[in-house]
C-alpha cells in the first residue's frame, strides 16, 4: 500500500512549534510577563493531544 | 562431525535458532510517528512547572510578607545623614540615607562582594565598602566601582506621621 508522508510532516509541524512555544515560555518567564507564560504552557499541552490525533489519523488510513 | 541440526524437524537443543534480529533497530515510519509524539508529550509536561511558577507569581505567593518596622522618626535625621537599622531580622543590618526632603532611600548594607558592611560618604556622594573599596550608586544601589558586580538589596520605606518605616524588601534580581 502507498504509503502517505502527510502525517510525518504535520507532526515534524507541531514539534517545530512546540520548540517555539516552549522557548517563548521560558522567555516570556524571564521578562515576568506570566499571563504570557501561562498562555504558552497552555499551548503546549494542546499541542500533545493534536499530535496524538495526527498519528492515529496517519497510522488508521494508511498502514 | 554429525549433521544434527540440518534433520527435518531438528532436535531442538539450542535455543537460538529462531531468533531474528535482522532489521530490528530500523525505524520505519510508524516508529518515527511515535518518536513525534512521545517528544510532544515530552514538551507538554515540561512546560507544567514553568505554568505553574508563572501563577505563582500572578497570585502573589512569591512575595514575602514584612511587618513595617518603624525606623527613625524624621526630625532625628538631617537632609544628607544616614542612619543604620536592622531589617527584616535582627541580623540583617540595613541603612537608611535621606538624601532630600522628602526622598528616602535604604538598602540592606551588606556589601554583595564579601558582605562588609557599606557605609554612607557624605561628602562624596556615594556608599563605600572599606574593605576592598566597592562604590555603590546610593539612588538605585547599582554597584559603580570596586569588586561588587550586583546591586545592594533595596528596602521599601513609607513616610507615616513624621515617622520612616520599612516595609518590604525588594526581590532579589540576578
């Protein structure tokens, strides 16, 4: 079966963005600015479920 | 030499022979997919205790609470002369400078070099520490000459009823 290299790509997406939230975080702690912080955690932790999503979409479909 | 192995079905007296460990260190791309997601799952917890530090600090926990601690009452202290207390504990030395009228200002005086004592030059202007000639800013406190690399720690003061208080310390900032 052909297989789809979508799914890769979507979760090589969402790593990429984690790295930046996550290093946005950090970033945003040290200027004390935490709603901004608090708001990049949040982001990341939805990041785990979409990539979650993604590889069982990816894995269903096509394997 | 016997030829036991090569019987149809072989005695079965080693226990090897059915192991195969071709290709069992490739990663094909279900595998990378989960290495994708294990490092988002990685990520996501991470970033739990930078979130929960953050509201910590939003809520206020991190700031400490002082008593106010009365420290001089403003007549005994001329425009220019500088006072030493204790604050918050009783061996945390402090001092306090009036520099005008109305403008106070008080750092904890322990020198950030090696912790001798600073004292207040009024001729010159400035705070120095004896011992090994460091020069703090007495507006703001920031080291300007000398060994000391960090400021000394600021003390929060409030004018009440011709009386000087101390109310807080600042929070330490690397």
């Amino acid at each position: 079966m052909k297989r789809s290299y979508l799914p890769v790509a979507l979760l090589l997406a969402v790593l990429m963005l984690n790295i930046i939230v996550t290093q946005y975080m950090v970033h945003q702690y040290f200027y004390q600015n935490y709603v901004s912080t608090i708001v990049a955690g949040i982001m990341n932790l939805i990041l785990f479920p979409l990539a979650f999503l993604i590889y069982k979409k990816g894995v269903n479909v096509n394997d | 030499m016997t030829d036991k192995n090569n019987k149809i079905p072989f005695d079965e007296d080693n226990y090897t022979h059915n192991i195969n460990r071709n290709n069992e260190r490739k990663l094909d791309r279900r595998g990378f997919m989960k290495t994708l997601v294990g490092a988002a799952g990685v990520f996501a917890v991470s970033s739990l205790p930078w979130g929960a530090v953050a509201a910590k600090e939003l809520v206020g926990l991190g700031d400490k609470k002082y008593p106010k601690q009365k420290i001089v009452d403003v007549k005994a202290i001329p425009v220019g002369d500088a006072v030493d207390f204790h604050f918050p504990g009783e061996h945390d030395s402090a001092i306090l400078i009036r520099l005008s009228e109305n403008k106070y200002v008080a750092y904890q005086n322990a020198c950030t070099h090696l912790r001798c004592p600073v004292f207040w030059q009024k001729e010159e202007g400035d705070l120095l520490c004896p011992c090994h000639h460091g020069k703090f800013d007495v507006e703001t406190g920031a080291p300007t000459a000398g060994p000391p690399r960090r400021p000394l720690p600021e003390i929060y003061l409030k004018v009440e009823n011709d009386t000087v208080y101390a109310v807080g310390v600042k929070r330490y900032e690397a």
